[in-house]
C-alpha cells in the first residue's frame, strides 16, 4: 500500500449546481467525447492537490477542522462562462471578500502547519468552477466554449462546508466535509 496519497481542499457545492455541473460534463462526454472533468465533482479549488501521507489523514482532518470552525458560512454565485487560453473552460464565481481571505488564509495554514507547498496557483488565486479540460481538442475548443454558453448557469449558494478530495481509482472523491463557524 502506498504510504503518500494526493488529495485537495475545495468548495463541493450540492443541489441544483452540482446537478447542473454533472448534466453539463454529462452532454459534453456525448457530444464531444470530454470526459475528463468527470473524474471529480463540480468544485472550486482553495489548495490545489498535495502529498500527504495517508497514515496521517485522520490528523490532517483534525488540524483543517480546527482551522475553519473559526471561518464564518459565505455566499458564493456562479455565472457566466470564461476560459484559461484555448486549455480550460470554467463558470465564473462572484463572491466577497470572504472567500479571497479564506483562500488566503488557508494558504498560510497549509504552509505553516501542513509544511505544504505554496504553489503558483496559491498566489495568484482565481476561483472558478471547471466544466472542461485536458481532453478538449484544440479544433473543438471554440464550438465547445459556445455549447457551454448556451446554458446560461446562474446560481448562489451558501458555503458552510470545505471539504477534502483524496484521489481514489483514478477519480477525486469526497472522503471529509469540514464545517465553517456556525454565525447563529
């Protein structure tokens, strides 16, 4: 068994924009043979994937836990479509202040209290939800990005919860939701 896994810190939203994530992948796997993005539930990165060692999870969970009960429930929208160059294809997401200083707040935990690297996506952070990628052949790339805008997604949420990804068989699965500070 092997003693270091990948796993990331992310924002899994549930209901109706998950659904819409998942229908959305669903109709770009029939239409245009894009599978990738389904190895993982829609979700917007906080810390992008890392070693840790799979013995030490338990204690992992523990140290996050401590670190969001003190991070207060925000609202998040998703809307609108937008790429990285002619490789990614994404929803945007609005938000406040609160999650550009959850991000960054976590990224200083992870490197002081994880020993995790602080990689150039955790300076430069733009949250978005990916719909598309790796697999997006460049000649499809624009009737694709026009496929996804047609769907018009605008959606808010609440987020209450962070959850850990673990890369498991190839595929990123939620194994823990960590709650945010209750405000009532």
């Amino acid at each position: 068994m092997k003693d270091m896994q990948k796993y990331f810190l992310a924002i899994v939203p549930s209901g109706q924009i998950q659904e819409a994530a998942t229908a959305m992948k669903d109709a770009l796997k029939t239409q245009f043979n894009i599978k990738y993005a389904l190895k993982s539930p829609a979700h917007i990165t906080l810390k992008m994937p890392f070693s840790y060692r799979e013995g030490k999870e338990n204690s992992l969970i523990e140290k996050l836990e401590r670190f969001l009960v003190s991070k207060k429930p925000f609202e998040l929208e998703v809307g609108g479509t937008d790429t990285f160059g002619k490789r990614v294809i994404f929803w945007k997401i609005r938000a406040d202040s609160n999650l550009a200083e959850l991000q960054a707040d976590l990224k200083v935990f992870c490197k002081r209290e994880l020993h995790l690297v602080d990689e150039l996506s955790d300076r430069n952070y733009h949250p978005h939800m990916t719909i598309a990628f790796k697999d997006i052949k460049e000649r499809d790339f624009d009737q694709v990005r026009e496929f996804i805008e047609k769907a018009e997604i605008k959606e808010s949420f609440e987020v209450s919860t962070v959850e850990l990804l673990k890369r498991i068989d190839n595929r990123w699965q939620v194994i823990h939701s960590m709650n945010l500070a209750d405000t009532e």
